[in-house]
C-alpha cells in the first residue's frame, strides 16, 4: 500500500513538472470553463435545439455554451403573427432552456425590418398606417413581449440592423413612417417593460468605417436625450478575407469608448469565396450558385481548415486582448449542419464557420480555443 502511495505521488510530480498535484488548478475542458470570468461564450440556438428534439445538439450546448440566444423564435413575425395575437409557447420554451442551465438569455430582436408580420405596417384596407398607428403598434408589442419576460431575459438586441454601411439610416419601413425617431422610441419603450434589462444596438458589418461612425453618432445622440443603451452588438458575419483585424479592432475600442458593453453576437466564419462585393449580412442580398464557389463540397482540405482555424484564432486573441469591453462572445448556431451560411449569400452551398462539424463533434479549433483562453489571465 505504502509502496503504491509512493509511486503515485512520485508519477504525479513528474506529470506536473514538480507542482502537487492537488495545488494544479484543474483545467478547463470545455469553452463554457475556459472563457469564465473573461466574457460569456454563447450560442443561437434553433428549434429543434432549445425544444430538445436534437439530443446530440443538446449534449453540447449544455457543456460548451453560458449564453444563448434564440435564431428565430423571438422575432415579431413569430411572436405576435397577427395583430394582438402573441404566441409565447416556443420562446418560453427557449427561455426556460437557459434558465434551467444557468445561461445568460438574450431576447433577438424587437425591432428589426426583416421577419416582421404582414399586417404590421398595413391598416385593414391595406393602406400603410400613420406614424401615430406605429408608434403604438411598436409600443404594445415592446411591452408585451419584454413584460412577459421580465427579469428572465437579461438583455435585449432592441434595435436590429438600422444603419447602413455608410452611416446613413435604412430606409426601412419603420424609419419612413415614424423617422429616426423609432430608434429611441423602441428604446424607452423597452425600459419601461423592464427597468432592469439590459439593452442592446444590433448591427452587421460593424467594422466598416462608415457603419461605426453612423453607430457612434446614433449612440451619442441616444445617450445625450438620456436614452438607456447598455450595449453594443457586433454580429461578426466574418469571411477569411474580411474584416481586416484593425478595423474590428478599431470598432470594439470606438463603441467601448461610449461608456457602453460591446459583444459579439452573431459570430461564424465563413469558409468559402464571397462572391464579389458581398460580405456583409443583409438577408436581401443574395448572390445566384455557381459551382467554383462552392469548392469544398465533401470537407476541407487540409491547408484550408488550418487557415480557417488560424484566422478563428484571430479573431478570439483580438476579443481576449479586449476582454475588459466585451461581455460575451456568441457564435451564430452550433453546428455547421444549422448554419444559415450553408444558404447564404449563395444557397445549396456546404459551409464551415462553426465550432462544431455536422455531426456535432469538437472541430480541433475548439481546444485550440480553450487552449488559448487558458493562457490568458483574468
Ligand atoms: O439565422 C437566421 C435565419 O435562420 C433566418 O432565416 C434569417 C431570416 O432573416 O435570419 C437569420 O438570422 C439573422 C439575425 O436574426 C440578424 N442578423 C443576421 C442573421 C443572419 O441573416
């Protein structure tokens, strides 16, 4: 017994270059413990992941992910389809997914121009309704959807996509009818439904000169008529030749200048060509399938993957490097399988951009990254 004790120890001392072994902190196996205390590192989940039907997906999330957020279910379309009709079955069952695993929730999106319900911009006849008509139709959605959810869901995207990439506002519906003022209105809207929540700007391609100017700008006058925005969204649709480093880099350092959190919230990383001029995330801009730009239909070649894993890499040293601004980092989906790139900006294509392959097992980037957040101090 004695002798077996003896060895033990000594096999123990020689694993760990002289250290005790019960003084090694244990290290982290999951991304969940490896980002812990630096920001959270979430997910979009699907139906079939958040409703548990996707066992395999389920195993994973529970143990990679501290944060979620819903890909479809909470978007007005679905919400509330007709008018005074909320349907709250799917997202309830979202939200109480990441209760029960202690995950942080955040509620996508309340005010977006896509994915929003037929009758919202339209009277009976069809006729589009005045700004009065909106602003209430806005008003009663903001609160019953973030009343329904007060104090479970702890941040809300508010405002999704409504700058363009030069800085200007989208011409959306909302912007036509009621006029920038929409942007502020959701906002104290929101605040009111829940005092306590936190509140978020939304935006792809956030990295272009123009789009953070035009951001920083709205900011800036939100907070000067003393609007509450607690955070900033960078979804971080990103491709193996976009952004550059500096200009994300110069963005998180732009908007953490406002006083206000940054995140990444829809974070994937695009394996294939863009077509050209099409790097951004606008659902209206699609690109017609050509065979060439879809070149890994049976895996990755090797050189390809150790380049996509090295630009990922990147990427999580540029949000480590500012972990005292970002909150969480969230990737869009689980699973390359889910992944809304597999359709876009082209459809029918096989894309890359996440973490885990399309039988949900580990990609070798996933230690990499645990790895690399192991090394960073708190
Ligand atoms: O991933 C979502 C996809 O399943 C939907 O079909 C699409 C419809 O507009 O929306 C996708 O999510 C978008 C997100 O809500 C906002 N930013 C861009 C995302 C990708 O289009």
């Amino acid at each position: 017994m004695k002798l077996f004790i003896s060895i033990a120890v000594a096999g123990c001392l020689l694993m760990l270059g002289g250290e005790p072994c019960l003084a090694k902190e244990k290290k982290a196996t999951t991304l969940r413990e490896a980002f812990k205390g630096k920001f959270y590192i979430g997910t979009a989940l699907n139906r079939a992941q958040y409703m548990g039907y996707d066992t395999k997906a389920d195993e994973v999330v529970k143990k990679q992910f501290s944060a979620i957020v819903a890909e479809n279910c909470m978007k007005s379309e679905n919400l509330q389809p007709q008018e005074g009709k909320f349907f709250f079955d799917e997202a309830d069952k979202f939200v109480a997914y990441g209760e029960k695993n202690k995950m942080f929730v955040t509620g996508h999106t309340l005010i977006w121009h896509s994915q929003t319900p037929r009758w919202l911009f339209v009277d009976k006849d069809g006729k589009e309704v005045s700004r009065e008509v909106l602003i209430e139709r806005m008003r009663n959605h903001i609160h019953t959807v973030v009343g329904h959810y007060k104090g479970r869901i702890k941040g809300w995207d508010v405002v999704n996509e409504a700058i363009e990439d030069d800085g200007s506002f989208r011409k959306s519906r909302f912007y036509k009818i009621i006029g920038e003022d929409f942007i502020k209105l959701a906002f104290q809207f929101a605040h009111e439904a829940d005092p306590d929540a936190e509140l978020y700007y939304n935006d792809y391609s956030m990295y272009l000169p123009g789009k953070r100017e035009g951001v920083v700008r709205m900011v800036k006058s939100l907070q000067a008529q003393g609007v509450k925005i607690d955070g900033i969204g960078m979804q971080g649709h990103v491709g193996m030749d976009y952004p550059a480093l500096e200009d994300e880099e110069n963005s998180i350092v732009a908007f953490a200048s406002l006083g206000v959190k940054v995140m990444i919230t829809e974070l994937d990383l695009s394996a294939l060509p863009a077509p050209k001029g099409n790097r951004g995330a606008n659902i209206a801009d699609v690109a017609a399938y050509q065979e060439q730009i879809n070149p890994y239909k049976k895996g990755l070649p090797a050189n390809v993957e150790a380049a996509w894993e090295n630009r990922y890499l990147d990427f999580f040293k540029l949000f480590l490097k500012h972990k005292d601004k970002i909150t969480r980092v969230t990737l869009w989906g689980v699973s390359d399988k889910g992944s809304w790139k597999n359709n876009f900006p082209v459809r029918g294509r096989t894309d890359y951009p996440l973490l885990f392959d399309r039988d949900y097992k580990a990609k070798n980037i996933v230690s990499k990254l645990i790895n690399l957040a192991a090394q960073t101090k708190q």
